[in-house]
C-alpha cells in the first residue's frame, strides 16, 4: 500500500473536502445575500470538523476575508457598491465591535439575546412585507443620514461583539428598509464593509491561537470561488424572490441563536444546583 492510499491519507482528503463544501456553501451565501456565511459555516465546522463554537467561529470569519473581498470586488464592478455609506458604517462597525467585547464580560446576556432574536424576527417579517427596487434612486449624504449610518454600524458591531452574529442579516436590511438601497447595491455594500471588520476580528483571533489558520484557507479558497457563483444567482434572481430566500435566512439564525439561548439557559440552572 502507498503512502498515498494510506487510511490516513484518505483522511486527510477527506478532511480537505469537507473543509471546502463547508467554505463553498458559505460562499455561494455570502456572494447570493452579502452575509458573512458564518450562519451555515460555523455549525458545519463544529458538525463536521470537530471544532468549539469558539474555535468554529473564529475560523469561519478568517474565511470571510477573503471571500468577502471576492463578492464587493463582483457587486463592485457592476456598480453596485456604495463606498461612502460602507466607510461610515464600517467605522461605527469597529467601534461597536470593540464596545460589544467589552459589554460581553459586564452585561447579563440573557435578556439582550432574546431582544435580539426579536429583532431579527421582527426584519424577516418586514422584509416580507416590502419588496426592493431593483433600481433604486442615488442615495443623498445630508448629516442625519451619516448619523444614521455609523449608528447602524454601532448596533452591527454591538451585536458581532456580544453575540457572534454576522453583521449582514442586519446591515442588508437595513440599507433596503431605511436608506432605499437596491437589493444589489445593499448586498455589494455590505461585503465591503465586512472587509475591514473581518479582517481586524482575524488578527485579534489569530493573536489569542483560536483560529484553525489550515481550515480557514481551505475553506477560504472553496468560498471565495463559490462567492462568484452566489453574486451571479443574485443577479438571476427577480427581488422577490431574493426577499423571501434572504427573510428565510435571517429566520434560520434566529432560530440557531435561540437553541443557543435556551441550552446557555439550561446550563446556567444546572450550574446554580450544582
């Protein structure tokens, strides 16, 4: 037997397709909607690759990096990247993010996660309710509407800090609902304001050791290249449908939060008897 039909290399080759289905799937999502991809990557790597959800989550945001690069660089070429939203946002994203560490070893999370499920029911129903132009007028930069902007970057990068969750279930609605974006333009801008925040995050996570660097260039490269493939289905894809896919996304991540609440909840009550 070779080296190379050895049980452990088949393994390894194994391993190495399950890395990139995992980062393909969270590709195609992230290029399709403008979201990290984490909601389906990160529960992949803990199913599949015997991960932590720390190390899990860690690993998907350094697969981000790139693919988030990838998909605005697509949505951008099309003329569908707002840059100057994206900055302010981006800077409230860091701020908040920052801010949203912090809170995380000073609040009591209980109550702040499930207004957060909340929320993120409450955009699913509201996304259903409005369908998006797939044109939509220039948007105008008067100081409220900047206000507006870094302050949904402070909720975005509150809620990445506290609760893990992907900055675009939020941000691609929001520019839809309250800035009258396009579906298209909403979706490449929220790719390019993950950049800087995903890239910070990476380092931070590489610094403190939680990141599987291996896993996250195998699965990084599989995303990157599905990210095309996500950017051409949006553009296939009437607004209509596009709303329903995405509403139904954001449900799926209220529903993981919520599992995650109650078993957080179960074993706080087990804690106190114990």
């Amino acid at each position: 037997m070779t080296t190379a039909d050895s049980p452990a290399a088949a393994d390894r080759r194994v391993t190495w397709l399950r890395l990139a289905l995992i980062g393909a799937i969270g590709g195609l999502l992230s290029g399709m909607f403008g979201v990290g991809g984490g909601i389906l990557m990160v529960p992949l790597f803990v199913t599949f690759a015997g991960m932590d959800q720390r190390r899990a989550s860690a690993t998907s945001l350094a697969a981000i990096v790139p693919t988030a690069i990838a998909g605005s660089i697509a949505y951008f070429a099309s003329g569908e990247v707002d840059l100057i939203p994206a900055l302010f946002v981006a800077a409230g994203g860091i701020i908040g993010s920052w801010a949203g560490a912090r809170l995380l070893r000073r609040l009591p999370l209980g109550w702040l996660r499930w207004m957060f499920i909340a929320l993120l029911v409450a955009v699913a129903v509201r996304m259903l309710l409005v369908v998006p132009e797939r044109t939509a007028a220039h948007l105008e930069l008067d100081a409220l509407t900047i206000l507006g902007m870094v302050a949904l970057g402070l909720v975005i990068g509150v809620a990445s800090g506290l609760f893990g969750i992907g900055g675009g279930l939020v941000m691609v609605p929001a520019f839809i609902l309250f800035f009258g974006m396009s579906d298209l333009v909403a979706k490449g801008t929220s790719l390019a304001v993950m950049i800087p925040t995903a890239v910070s995050g990476t380092i931070t996570n590489a610094r403190g050791g939680v990141v599987d660097l291996r896993a996250g260039i195998i699965a990084g490269i599989a995303a990157t290249a599905a990210s095309f493939g996500g950017v051409a289905l949006a553009h296939l894809l009437s607004p209509e449908w596009s709303t329903w896919l995405f509403s139904a996304l954001v449900v799926i991540a209220a529903v993981q939060l919520a599992v995650r609440a109650i078993r957080l909840q179960k074993k706080e009550r087990s804690d106190r008897v114990a």
